[in-house]
C-alpha cells in the first residue's frame, strides 16, 4: 500500500469520524469483544488494539471494541468458532490453524513458497479474493491480514542435519508444523501460543517453527539456546467479523471500519519488518546463538518443503491451484 493510499484513508476516517461523533450522542452504544490469542506486547495485538481504538474513535464511540489479548477471552482455537457463532463478535485468529476445515487455509505456510515480505505480500493478493469467499460461505467477513516475520527453527541444542531432529517434542501449532514434525522424525505436541514459555520450561516442548518475535515476546532463551534462521515461510494472522453483525452495521460505520482495517494492515506489516531484526537481536541479547541454518540443513528442510508444497497442492484442489498460479504470475 502506498502513502498516497495511506494518507487517503486516514483523511476519511477523520472526517467521517467528526460526522458522526456529532451524531454520537443519539446513538446508542454497543460492546464489541474482540479475543486474540498473543500477548498483549506482541506487534499483532499491538495493532489489534490500535485497530480497536481506531473504530471506537471513528464511530463516535457508537461501537466500542474492547480487546481481550493472550487468550484471555477464548482460546487461540476457539477464536474463529467463537466468531462465526456470534460468541464474538470480531476478532483474530491464525487461519493456518484451520486447515483441517479448508487446506487453502494453509497457503501462508506452505513451506518455501514465499519466503519474503515482498513474496508473502504478493501471495496474500493472490489468495485474497478466493479466501473471502470461503470465509463468507462460513458466516465470516474478513477485514485485514498482517504477516508474521519468517519462520525460524528454535531447538536447546545445536542442529546441523535433519537427523539431529529425531525424537525431539516439537510445538505444532497447524497441519504444517505437525506435517514438518513428521518428515523430520520429531514427535508434534499441540501447544498454544499463550502456552510456550510454560511449554518449554516444563520440558513438554523442545524445540519449534516460529518467527523470532514469538521467541523474543515468550522469553525463550530462557529455556532455548539455538534459532536457525529458515525463512521457511511468514504466516499471517487475520482479523474477521461475524458477517451477522457486519450486515446489521451501518454503512456510515462499515466504512470506518474498513477505513480502520486498511490502516492495521498497513502498520502492521510495517511493523512486522521492523520487528524481525529487532527481535533477533533481542534473542541474541538474552544468550541465544542466532544465525543462519547450515547448507545441509537447508538442502534437507528444502526436500522436505517440496515433499509438503505437493501434499498442500494436492489437498487444496483447483482453488490452491489457481492462487499459486496467480502468485507466479506476479513474480
């Protein structure tokens, strides 16, 4: 998104903000609960509660949202049901957690597809429209999404091969992570986000798949010493609305919000790379040996990405199909 768009979209939250702070008085009220599953420090939900704060200001304190971080509210699994039944009404979830309903929810971490920020963005564009639809089909309105930084591999032990993995209790959090698991010998144990530093200290987890930013949020050197830098692909999260909700919203206050939303996805992935570097060094500062993975390990990881690009392609179907083939096109 250029500055130019920027510029245009907080101009007309502004105004239309002062119109109907005007109007605010008659209104009457309503609380919105908005659950995420991270920290309230970490950048995501950083963005969410600006994002919340952006909405309550621009409606003229009409709509409320008030932000519930680090699973306070609802579980991280439980945020998208919780949504599209009315138990939420809007909130943010990690949509590659779901792909069990729909492998096209995998297509942010199909490992080795995009491996940038420039690449996730243009993959993000490609799978947009197509993941729309099927969130619509599910009662859901989707109205931002923000990448994480690239996947590292955290282990508290040196890994230079795929076989120094073997028989380690590794964190998944998706099919991909549990997929990983499996091709490189280790043994999947579902943790949550809120639930990593408890995780590791406790010896239930030894090693995950995961930006610096949850490593350097969750304090992991704590219990970690090594991050191998992978970039083996940037996840994303996204915010949704209960599609109920949205279509009893007026349209004077849909407009702010999707207002609200260009502006989070704009700041949020401006944050994420920012934060990438920031947080590295942080893991560096906290004792861990942060670097770059080994030739070897990369050749094998690389192997093993293709082997799970092809299981996602062919659960995907025509719609991963035509999203990969749209993401090549802009390449």
């Amino acid at each position: 998104m250029k500055t130019t768009l920027l510029t245009k979209t907080t101009k007309t939250v502004a105004f239309a903000a002062g119109a109907l702070g005007l109007m605010a008085g008659a209104a009457q009220a309503e609380k919105w609960d908005l659950p995420m599953a991270y920290s309230a420090s970490n950048f995501h939900s950083a963005v969410g509660a600006e994002f919340a704060k952006c909405i309550t200001t621009g409606t003229g304190g009409a709509i409320e949202v008030v932000t519930h971080p680090s699973g306070a509210l609802f579980k991280g699994a439980d945020i998208k049901r919780a949504i599209q039944t009315g138990q939420a009404p809007i909130g943010e979830r990690l949509l590659s957690g779901h792909q069990n309903e729909n492998a096209v929810f995998g297509v942010d971490s199909v490992p080795f597809l995009a491996t940038s920020f420039e690449d996730a963005t243009k993959l993000w564009k490609a799978a947009k429209p197509i993941m729309s639809k099927i969130l619509d089909k599910q009662n859901l309105v989707l109205l931002y999404s923000v990448p994480w930084p690239p996947q590292g591999l955290y282990f508290k032990k040196e890994v230079n091969s795929v076989a120094d993995m073997k028989g380690l209790k590794f964190r998944s959090y998706n099919n991909t992570t549990s997929r990983l698991a499996e091709l490189t010998g280790m043994l999947p144990v579902t943790i949550e986000a809120a639930e990593i530093s408890q995780a590791f200290a406790t010896g239930v987890a030894e090693s995950m798949v995961s930006s610096g930013s949850t490593g350097y949020d969750r304090k992991v050197w704590e219990s970690l010493t090594h991050f191998y830098e992978v970039d083996a692909w940037l996840p994303r999260n996204y915010m949704m609305i209960n599609k109920d909700v949205w279509g009893k919203t007026s349209k004077a206050n849909q407009n702010i919000i999707k207002g609200c939303a260009e502006l989070a996805e704009y700041t949020g992935q401006y944050r994420s790379i920012h934060y990438t570097g920031f947080t590295l060094n942080g893991l560096r500062a906290g004792g861990m040996k942060v670097g770059p993975a080994g030739d070897k390990l990369k050749g094998e990881l690389k192997v093993i990405g293709e082997t799970m690009a092809a299981d996602w392609l062919k659960k995907a179907g025509a719609d991963g199909k035509a999203i990969v083939d749209a993401y090549k096109a802009m390449k």
